[in-house]
C-alpha cells in the first residue's frame, strides 16, 4: 500500500493519508497521517477517494466503511476477493450509497495523465493529452494498450481498469458512457476477457 500510494504521490495525486485500525496518530512510510477508522480521515482531511490495498477477506468491510464515511469513489486493487461478497457490496452500495462509485475488485485502479493516478497503474508509461480513452478488463494489457500507445505518440484521457472479477463495481458501460460525455475523448479502446457477457453488452450499448 505504501510502494503503491508513493507512486500516485509522486505522479501529483493528493494522498492525504491512510487508514490502519490501531495505528492511528502513526504516519507511514512517506510521511502521510495514518487514521484508525476512514469517517476519522474524511473528517481530518476532507478525502472524497480512497484505495483499498487489503487482503481479500477484509475487502468487504473496507468498501462499506469508506461508503458510510462519505467517500464518493473507491478504488479496489484486491485480488481473490469472493464473489458473494462482490454481489453484497455491489447491491448494498446501489441501494443505499447511490453516490458512490466502486471501481474493482481485482484491478490497477484509474488514470488521467498528466493529472492523477489512484492505483498501481505505472505513471512514465502514459501519455497525456488524449485524444483516446481507455477501458479494460484486463490488467496486463492496460499496462500494454497505454505503452504501445504512448509510442506512437497517442495521449490518453483516462484509462480505467474495471478488472475482470464477476460482479465488477464499474462496467464497460459506465465508462463508455462517461467517455461519451468527454469532449476530450474523441476514440474508445476496449479491452475484454474471457468469461461473462461484458462484451456483448457494451457492443449493444455502442
């Protein structure tokens, strides 16, 4: 978590601090705050994002704690996590925190270049500037979709890896509407996996 949070730090991303239960008052490797509970964190800092680098079982207590506290958009980085408790949290965000969007489980999180990175998504292999937006289930071929572009000289808007776990909390669809609504964005890559009907689903929505 703090390899990772050095690295969006480093890219211009305002990490503001991290939660541990039971080290609160402590600062972590780069010197940021550490908050025992998110509701203390939102109420010290202001943080509207977080990201979520904990084993799998403590995945679902984590979303749903960033969701109580406020928190409008969570990124989570966990593989393994079971898919009973990616319905759970999935249904239970929709129903009761409509205002806040999960991206993952089982991704490398979000990137606008040149601007910000919530992720383990490695910032000196994107280009800014546009004018492609990027969507994928697949974490290895983001990496590759942003280099391969990036040498031929394409900027990216945004690249958002939605992860290819069975309930993920972001779809091909919500991107590619949020990508239709950017004037900056004038092409979509999609990148699909196997398993599941994402594909065919965004396909109709297009």
């Amino acid at each position: 978590g703090a390899f990772h949070t050095k690295g969006c730090l480093d890219y211009g991303t305002s990490m503001v601090g991290g939660v541990t239960p039971g080290k609160g008052g402590q600062q972590d490797a780069n010197g940021l705050p550490i908050f025992d509970t998110v509701a203390d964190a939102v109420e010290a800092t202001g943080a509207t994002a977080s990201c979520i680098f904990i084993p799998a079982p403590g995945v679902q207590g984590a979303v749903l704690e960033a969701a109580e506290a406020g928190i409008e958009f969570i990124v989570a980085i966990t593989e393994g996590v079971p898919a009973h408790d990616e319905a759970y949290f999935f249904n239970k965000l929709k129903a009761d925190f409509p205002n806040t969007r999960l991206l993952g489980p089982n991704c490398p999180g979000i990137i606008s270049p040149g601007k910000a990175n919530i992720g383990i998504t490695a910032g000196h292999i994107a280009k800014a500037g546009g004018p492609v937006g990027i969507v994928s289930r697949s974490g290895t071929l983001t990496y590759q979709a942003l280099y391969e572009l990036k040498q031929k000289d394409i900027g990216v808007t945004t690249c958002v890896g939605i992860g290819g776990d069975p309930v993920p909390g972001t779809s091909f669809i919500d991107c590619l509407e949020a990508f239709e609504a950017d004037p900056e964005t004038k092409a979509v890559m999609m990148i699909g996996e196997i398993g599941g009907s994402a594909e065919e689903e965004a396909a109709e929505f297009i």
